[in-house]
C-alpha cells in the first residue's frame, strides 16, 4: 500500500487521541512508519521512556539547541517546551519509513513556513465535554495543567475547522472508527 505522503503531521487538542491512535498506528506497520521524538521540557509521565517517548531534557539544554538551529520548529505548550529537531526526522526518513510528526497548532503554523512539505491531519474529540472527561480519565495532569490544556484547546479547535488549515479531520469518538479514517488519511489504495 502507497501513502499519501513521505511525512504527516497529526495534531489536534491535547486528549484528542493522538499518542492512542499513532501506537496503534506503529503496531500495525511497524516498518512502514516511525515516530519523530520530538524534545520537551516537561516532566515523563508513568510509562513514557527517554529517546523513545520524547527527548526529556532541560529547558537550558534546549534553548542552546535551538539557538544552534538544530530544530524545524519549537514552541511552548501549557508551560513546557517541545520542538522538533532536525535530526529527529531526518532518522525517520534515513530509515526509509514514513515519518509521523505529533505537534500542536504552533508547530503546525511553523512546519508550513519550511520545505518539510507534509500531509497535515486534524484529530478532534467528538465535542470539549469528552475532551475534558479523557483528559481528567488519563491521569496525568494536574488540575491546572488540564485547565490551560482546555483553554489552548479551544484554539486548536478554531484552528481545525478552518477552511485549508489541515487536508483531513479525523474525529476520534468511537476508537476503530477514528482509526480507520486515519488509515484512509495516510494510505492511498
Ligand atoms: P493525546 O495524545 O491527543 O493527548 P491520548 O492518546 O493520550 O491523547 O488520549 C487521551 C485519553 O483518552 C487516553 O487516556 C486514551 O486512552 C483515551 N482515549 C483515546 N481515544 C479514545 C476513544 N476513542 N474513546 C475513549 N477513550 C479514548
Ligand atoms: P503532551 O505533553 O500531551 O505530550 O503534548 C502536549 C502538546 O505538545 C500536544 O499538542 C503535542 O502534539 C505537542 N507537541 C509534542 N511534541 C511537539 C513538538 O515537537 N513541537 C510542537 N510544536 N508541539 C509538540
């Protein structure tokens, strides 16, 4: 099967399901596609592994890297920094899989600026009351980090729906239903 591109940024609010549908998504074709670790400055959460979830470094370390011009893009989320490097699609790529970039608006709106050139697909919850209830149900963020996740996820969502934003919506309500609209997303028959 062919894909619809060499490198897909999949971006969306924080809860929509993305990491849930990228794993499965791995599973499935684990030599097809591969994950660009992007770096952050926030804390690993239970389960999350250094070099393979993220590259967990500090926010010093980070700002030299990016003043060196090792990133594509870079921006700051709900308090913490993530960014794309060079290097971190450049191993995908090397690899010969397709490259799957997990980032949020900001990094969106700068990976257009670039020549990366991808497909670009919007993942949403069906409305922000599941949104909220995933998000508390997961676990993983304080009280006030859910709420700034909430509000940035507002904006992502304006930003979704508008006209030519991104090539495809896949809405995550029932799981295999989203899944397989982000399969129809990426491969083309
Ligand atoms: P994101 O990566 O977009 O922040 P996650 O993949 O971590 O989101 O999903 C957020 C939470 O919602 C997780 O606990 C996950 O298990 C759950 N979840 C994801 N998709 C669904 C779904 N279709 N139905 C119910 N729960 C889901
Ligand atoms: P989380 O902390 O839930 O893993 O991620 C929070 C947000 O940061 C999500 O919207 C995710 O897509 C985004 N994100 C993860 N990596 C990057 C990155 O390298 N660049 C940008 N701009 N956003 C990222």
């Amino acid at each position: 099967m062919q894909t619809a591109s060499r490198i897909f940024v999949i971006s969306g609010p924080s809860g929509s399901g993305k990491s849930t549908l990228l794993k499965r998504l791995f599973a499935e074709y684990p030599d097809t596609f591969g994950f660009s670790i992007s770096h952050t400055t926030r804390k690993p959460r239970p389960g999350e592994s250094n070099g393979k979830d993220y590259h967990f470094v500090a926010k010093e370390r980070m700002e030299a890297e990016i003043a060196a011009g090792k990133f594509i893009e870079s921006a700051t989320f709900s308090g913490n920094m993530y960014g794309t490097s060079i290097k971190a699609v450049e191993d995908v790529v090397e690899s010969g899989k397709v490259c799957m970039l997990d980032i949020d608006m900001q990094g969106v709106k700068l990976v257009k600026q670039t020549q990366l050139n991808p497909r670009y697909i919007f993942v949403r919850p069906p409305s922000l009351e599941v949104l909220e209830q995933r998000l508390r149900g997961r676990g993983t963020e304080t009280e006030e980090a859910v709420k700034a996740r909430l509000e940035a996820s507002k904006r992502e969502w304006e930003y979704g729906e508008t006209p030519g934003a991104y090539d495809r919506v896949v809405v995550n309500d029932d799981l295999e239903t989203a899944y397989n609209a982000l399969k129809d997303a990426i491969f083309v028959a």
